[in-house]
C-alpha cells in the first residue's frame, strides 16, 4: 500500500467516525440516515458529469451495491437505537475487515502476505474488544448487538462489492456516483411507505445529517472506494477501521460517553495494526 493510499484512507476513516457520530446524536435516526443519503446526491452528481456512467459489465455490482447500502444504513439506525455509538462502532467496524479477509480469499482471489494477515486480524481484534471495555456503560443489548454484527456482516459485503465493482467500472467515482444515488432513491422509496413524512424531516429535525453529514459521507466512501481500486479490499477495509480511535474520542469528548483503560488498551491494539499494515509490503 502506497504512502498515498494510506493517507487517504486515514483520512476517510476521521471523515466516517464524523458523520457516524453526527448521525448517532440526532434524535430522529431515520430522518438523519436518510439525510446523510439525500446529502451526497449533489456530490454524486457531480461525479457522473465528471466520470459519466459506469460500463454495463459493472451494472450488476452498482446494483448489488445500492440494495447491500440500504439495508447498512437500516441496520445501523437500528443498532444506534439499541446501544451507545461508543458500543455499536467497535462492533460493527471490528468483524468487518476480518470477514472481508476472508472471504476475498474465497471470491476474489486476493492473497495477503503473513505479515497483511496479522495486522488485519489485531485490526479487527482491537476494534471488535471495546465492546468489553464499554462494560461499565449502558448495557448492550441482546438487540443492540445483534444489529451491529449485521452490520458488519454488510459492511464486509459492501467492501467486497465495491472493489470488484469499481475495479470493473474502471472508475470509482462513476461507480460510487451511480450506486449511491439509486441507494437514496430506496431509501427514500423505503421511507415514503414505511414512514411519512420522514423526507421533510430530513430538512429539519435532522438538517444536520443531511446538509453536513451527507457530503462528508459521500467523500468518505468516495475515497475508500477508490482505495479498493489501488490496494488489496482487505487491507483499504481493515485500514479504515482505525476510524475506531476517532470514534472514541469523539464519544468520550463530544458525545460525552465515558472513557475507561479498556477503551484506551482496545485502540492502542487497533492503532498497532494499523502501524503493521502500513509496514507491510
């Protein structure tokens, strides 16, 4: 992994812990996740004038991608409802580089050297700890957790979709640019039956998510989907994980969820992963 690919990275993943937490203290979750959605179709657009529309060979990816987004953004509303941010983040974050590893194996035929291997796995291991370390908080709920491994389940999905995809595109900002905005015309459709009136909600009790939260969203992902492009999705996908350290103080800080010595010892493991992908070659 180039030193530019792994400063960007970093950089989506303090982009993600942003707009997560944003969207983790609106008090209507739904309103917020459809509006971080709404908020990147501007940027979407701008992307497909730029990039224009994929190749047809890469629709069934952009499709995949959008449904596979759906049912992420679904899931994580619901784990947020269940469990503090400082709970569900790790959780869901943690499982995903791991089952991406392996699967990528299986599907893509991506081989990571011994040493990719041992960093995705302390990566994933120090992420998916600090649901022990958040002990001492609300309690996590039978329901709380299950959504986030859901979550994480999908998470690694995605990741796996969109490499392939925006690989067969052969543009990642074509590929993105597409899939996202029919991943906001679901949800929209979604919440249209499911929920009235959420849509003008979006544009005020969770204003917010959608003219802040969308953008910085949309270039998060924007960025990893061009990094799945350049390097291994194993490695872009555990690499993003240290978005866990952002996350934490940004809970502890922001948030104002409380810190403990678990916390800190679960993401110095993560930062140490991290440290171990980058010096891997």
């Amino acid at each position: 992994m180039s030193s530019t690919v792994f400063a960007a990275v970093i950089l989506a993943a303090l982009l993600h812990a942003a707009w997560n937490a944003l969207l983790k203290s609106e008090t209507d979750k739904l309103a917020g996740g459809v509006g971080v959605s709404i908020g990147g179709v501007p940027l979407a657009l701008a992307g497909i004038a730029v990039a224009g529309f994929p190749p047809l060979a890469a629709w069934p990816y952009v499709l995949a991608s959008a449904v596979i987004h759906t049912f992420y953004y679904l899931c994580l509303l619901n784990a947020y409802r269940a469990a503090d941010f400082t709970q569900v983040y790790p959780v869901a974050r943690g499982i995903a580089p791991v089952l991406t590893a392996c699967f990528g194996v299986i599907m893509l035929g991506e081989v990571l050297t011994p040493l990719q291997t041992a960093a995705v796995v302390i990566i994933g291991s120090g992420v998916t700890s600090l649901v022990f370390a958040g002990r001492s908080d609300r309690n996590l709920t039978g329901a709380g957790l299950a959504y986030a491994l859901a979550t994480g389940v999908l998470i690694a999905t995605y990741s796996l979709n969109d490499g392939a995809g925006a690989r067969e595109a052969g543009s990642s900002l074509s590929f993105y640019g597409t899939s996202s905005i029919l991943n906001c015309a679901l949800l929209c459709l979604y919440v249209r039956i499911a929920r009235p009136g959420t849509l003008c909600a979006c544009f005020t009790r969770a204003r917010s998510s959608t003219l802040v939260g969308g953008p910085v969203s949309f270039v998060a992902y924007a960025i990893v989907t061009w990094a799945f492009s350049q390097a291994p999705i194993a490695t872009v996908s555990a690499l993003r994980e240290v978005s866990v350290a952002f996350a934490i103080l940004i809970g502890t800080f922001v948030l104002k969820e409380r810190m403990n010595w678990r916390k800190i010892a679960s993401t110095f493991v993560t930062l140490t992963g991290a440290i171990l992908l980058r010096a891997a070659r």
